[in-house]
C-alpha cells in the first residue's frame, strides 16, 4: 500500500510524522507522503518539519517518506503560483484541494490545478469532462479517495477517468490512525466507485511509479 495524501499536527492531522509514518508501517504501507494544508503563510514552515521529518524517519522505518504540501482553499488564480513555490521549496509531491462536494472550494479550482500540473488533484467530486481529459494531457493524478464525505464524488471521477484515459491514484486523505484503511478495504472502495479489479492494479502502479520518480 502507498498513501500520498495524508495530514500531521503540521495543520489539521492528530498525528506527529512519526507516529503516522510507524502505524502506517505497521498497516502494511510501503510509502507514504506527508502533505500538510498549505498556503502562502505557512508553505515554508510547513515543508522545513516535513522534510526534516522524512529524512531523519524513512531509514528507521523501512519505508519510503515523501515530504509534500495540499494546496488548500487558494484562489484559483495563485494556485500555479503555489505549486511553483512548493517545488522550489523541496515539496515531492504537491497535492491541490479539488472541489469537493462537502466543502466550498472556489470554482475553477480543478482546473487551475490541472493547468499547474500539480502532481494530484485531491477528491475533485465535482470534476467536469473537459477537466478529466485536461488531466490525462498534462499527467495528473485525480484521486479516489476513502474519507468520509470527500468519497461521495468518487464513482463520478472513477467514470471521467476511464472515460479520458486520466491516471488514477487511491489515497486515504488521512488526518487521524483509523484513516490508514488496509489494502483490503482500499480495494472495496476502488471497486464500489465502478471500477475493475485490473484497474484497481493500475492504480497501485501508478502510485509505484510516482514514488519512484520522486523519492
């Protein structure tokens, strides 16, 4: 299991990065991605502890510690401006905020993610066709996740990702221990959104390869 979206006490998560980074071990997962809630007042603050934390953690571990940020809540029209400022301050992954169908996220979001190039735009439920296919042309991830509420609009994006070849990862979006669902339960959500069990495989790849291209 690989999870690139997850949360620690460095915004909303009840979690230091080591105790998120031990259960998730101890669940079996093999990377996982520290990308806190960001904008512009605490993108450095944020990504100094996280880095700090993956490269004093990762060997203890076993497993593969990313540090990254979830660009969140921004004006659409800053959200390259943050992804750009993210990269150059060593995020590996940078996550946006998609537009959720339970939390107000400006409109035009999904898609100034996208033209970013964000590496993952985060449980984007209210994602339209021309965004999906935007998606698959630059190379970013949109996400199924398995947190409540956010979950709502996965079958949705599962249908305009096949629809126009976009990438898929599973991510847990994990705040608190009882997040880190097992593989098992990951996979029974991948497949009630309408999704295939060979699908299901190519998201894990996906997560592979972007590990491996970011590590």
């Amino acid at each position: 299991m690989i999870d690139l979206h997850t949360h620690t006490i460095y915004s909303d998560g009840v979690l230091i990065p080591a105790e998120l980074a031990r259960r998730a071990r101890v669940r079996g997962y093999t990377a996982l991605a520290f990308t806190d809630h960001v904008d512009f007042s605490n993108l450095e603050f944020v990504l100094e502890r996280l880095r700090a934390a993956c490269e004093t953690l990762a060997a203890g571990f076993g497993m593969t510690l990313l540090p990254g940020v979830e660009l969140t809540h921004l004006p659409p029209a800053l959200i390259g401006r943050g992804v750009e400022e993210a990269r150059k301050l060593g995020a590996k992954i940078v996550v946006v905020h998609g537009e959720s169908l339970v939390e107000p996220v400006a409109a035009g979001t999904n898609r100034a993610a996208i033209e970013a190039r964000a590496d993952i735009l985060a449980h984007p439920g209210l994602l339209s066709e021309s965004e999906a296919g935007l998606a698959a042309a630059n190379g970013v991830f949109l996400e199924i996740t398995t947190r409540r509420g956010h979950a709502l609009g996965n079958g949705r994006v599962a249908a305009l990702a096949r629809a126009c070849g976009a990438g898929l990862l599973l991510n847990n979006d994990a705040h608190a221990p009882g997040d880190l669902v097992t593989e098992e339960m990951a996979e029974k959500i991948v497949l009630g959104a309408g999704l295939q069990a060979d699908e299901w495989l190519k998201m894990q790849e996906n997560a592979r390869h972007l590990v491996e291209e970011r590590r």
